[in-house]
C-alpha cells in the first residue's frame, strides 16, 4: 500500500504592532476603537503600579511573596476584553490587569497575597475564580466550568490561563482530554513567559512552540505576540468565536515575558541572562502601546501625567481598604462554605461544637437549646430576605 498523509496542521502567528512600532493597518485598523485603547492602555498602567505598590508592602513586611504580573499585563487583559461578561475567567496569579477589567476590586488581591482568604471570594457577578497558586488544577476547573454550562443550555464558555512550565503538569492534559472528547467550550491560554520560575521553555519542551500541545488533542491552535495588545484582542476574538460557536476547546499561545522575579521569594538574576531581559524590555507591551498612541495623537505627557496622579491615589485607596479591613468572624468559615447552609451545620456554626451536645441540641441544657434555636430561625429568616 502506499504512503499517505495521516495529519498535517500548521499554526498560525499574529502580530499586529511589534517592539519598532510597524502596525499592520489590515489586521488592527478598527479592531480597538480609540477610546477602548485609550482605557486599555490605562488599566496596563495602574496594573503595573500596583506591582511597584505590592512589592513595597511585602518588602516592608506588610504583605507576604508576591507574583508580579510587570511585562504580561497584555495577555489576560486581551482575553478580558474579547470574553462575555458571564464567560468564565479562570487564572491563576499573574492575571491581574483582566481580572481588574473584570471588575475585580484590587484589594481583593491585595488580601489574598496578606494571606486572607476574603480575597479569594471573587464577587460572584464577575464570572471570576479564586487565584490559582497550585500549578495546573485551575484548568481542570475551567473544563468543569463550562460542562456544567453546557449541561444547563447556557452559552457560556471559559478561558483558563497557564504558564509553559504548567504545560507540562498532568492536569493540563487531563482538562485538554477530557474538554476535547467531551466537547467543552474552553479557551485554553499559554502564557510562554520563557521560564518556568528557573526552567527554560527550551529545557521544558523540544517543540518549537507550545501551541501544538493543543494539536495532540484535536484543537485548532494559534500563537501570537502577547506584548502586543492588538494581537492578543485579535487572536481572543477569532478564538472565543470559534468555541462559542461550535462548542469546541481551542488553544492559544502567547509568547510573552516577565520582567520581574518569579515571586518577590525568588532572585531571576541568578539564572536568566541579563541582556535577555534587557532585550525583553524593549517589548514592554506598555511601552509599544504608549508610542502607537502618541504617533495617532491619542495621548500625551500630560495625559500621562495625570494618569499617574490618579493611579496611584486609586491604589493606595486600594491598599487602605485591604489593610483596614474589619477582622474575620469565626462564623466566616462556614457562611463561605455554602450558598444553603445545610442545618446540622448551622448547629455547629452556631454552638461552635461539633461533638454530640453540638451536633444533637436536645442535649443541651434549656437555655443553651432555646439560644440554638432563636439563631437557626434568625439566620433562615436572614436568608430568606437575602
């Protein structure tokens, strides 16, 4: 019999407004009208203040480590800007400038890098999850997201973010597997930063890019520039309206580059080269997109001036509403637990015992019992009102 051709793809690259300042008219003319770009470019701004604010905190020991997100704010913010608001934004922790277009108070993850958990209950009107700091597993949540959209009729997809290092994680196969045969509209994103915290992208893969992981799993894949703003919308857009539309996975590769330390724990310096990120600065997707702006005449040193001046007034709010924040009730704990607290539990909520005097409160002398029972009607009169 003869040879045939059992597969063949190829992969296509998008770039739109690169580190020199070309702009192809064909492809971005009209993508972001101008006052989207101007508010764009505003959210990369406070995103990347933000950063300089949280690293002081944790340097003065009022914060614990931090991630930075200096060089990759193009990436989730693209996403953010081309997804429904009741699409599902699933990240992990480097994702803060979409998260904030979300409409996710800054404070929120402020609090969490303060080691509240207050922070992590993402308002539920933003289509958010909590940040992800266990490499991987938000993309198997990202997969059960969108099933379970699928399974109630909804439109709704999901976009999860990941690293290249995570690419390699047992779980980010599971969650392509299982998207893929089951038919799951998920928008898989690789943010290849080029290190996965000390391990090169060259040592974590042989393939020339990431996107063709998404090959294996039958996905149409791209990859783009993700310190292009442009390009990152553009390829957002073609690929939610591929998986809105046929209720497929697809997978997106956005080759970008953090300019900071993995953490604020880790020194970058002891393993990457310094004319490497030197060379990365120049493609500061802030940057790239500041000069565009200034040729079009859609901003100025004194818009920028300004810019500044109510970043920084925003942040510190910010960091005044994390850190006067009222302390946690015990009852916190479970009145977070579920959206119906299930009775047993209101027992133990409300006794704070959970041996057999918590658990049966017919145990308990008459005034304890008759306690008990006035905040069980109380807090299902509460959630009845609510």
């Amino acid at each position: 019999m003869p040879i045939t051709t059992a597969y063949e793809a190829k992969i296509e690259r998008i770039s739109i407004l690169d580190e020199k300042g070309n702009f192809d008219e064909k492809l971005g003319k009209g993508l972001i009208p101008d006052a989207d770009l101007v508010k764009l470019y505003e959210a990369m701004v406070s995103c990347r203040q933000l950063d300089q604010v949280a690293f002081r905190l944790q340097r003065s020991g009022r914060m614990g480590t931090y991630p930075q997100n200096m060089g990759q704010e193009a990436t989730s913010l693209g996403a953010a800007y081309a997804l429904n608001k009741n699409d599902w934004l699933v990240t992990c922790y480097r994702e803060n400038c979409g998260l904030f277009w979300r409409g996710v108070p800054m404070e929120s993850i402020l609090l969490h890098w303060m080691g509240d958990e207050r922070g992590n209950a993402m308002p539920r009107p933003h289509h958010a999850t909590p940040i992800a700091v266990p490499i991987g597993t938000q993309m198997l949540h990202a997969t059960g997201l969108a099933w379970a959209a699928k399974y109630r009729g909804q439109k709704q997809i999901a976009c999860t973010f990941f690293g290249d290092g995570a690419s390699s994680e047992g779980d980010f196969h599971e969650a392509c597997n299982f998207a893929s045969n089951l038919k799951i509209p998920v928008v898989f994103v690789c943010q290849n930063n080029f290190w996965a915290i000390s391990t090169p992208s060259k040592i974590n893969s042989a393939a020339p890019t990431f996107a063709q992981r998404g090959l294996s799993y039958g996905m149409p894949c791209l990859q783009c520039d993700g310190n292009d703003l442009f390009a990152t919308v553009h390829t957002m857009q073609k690929s939610v309206e591929y998986t809105r539309s046929t209720g497929l996975p697809c997978f997106v590769e956005m080759v970008t580059y953090r300019l900071g330390d993995h953490t604020t724990a880790d020194d970058a310096s002891r393993y990457r080269d310094k004319d490497e990120v030197e060379a990365w600065r120049g493609r500061d997707p802030i940057l790239r997109l500041r000069k565009h702006m200034v040729a079009r005449k859609l901003w100025d040193d004194a818009r920028e001036a300004a810019l500044a001046e109510r970043v920084e007034h925003e942040n510190m709010e910010a960091v005044a509403r994390a850190e006067g924040i009222v302390a946690p009730d015990r009852s916190d704990f479970f009145n977070a637990m579920y959206a119906e607290i299930p009775q047993d539990l209101v027992v133990q909520r409300d006794t704070m015992q959970t041996h057999s005097l918590g658990q049966d409160p017919s145990q308990l002398p008459l005034e304890a019992q008759e306690r008990a029972a006035q905040l069980a009607s109380e807090a299902a009169a509460a959630h009845a009102n609510h």
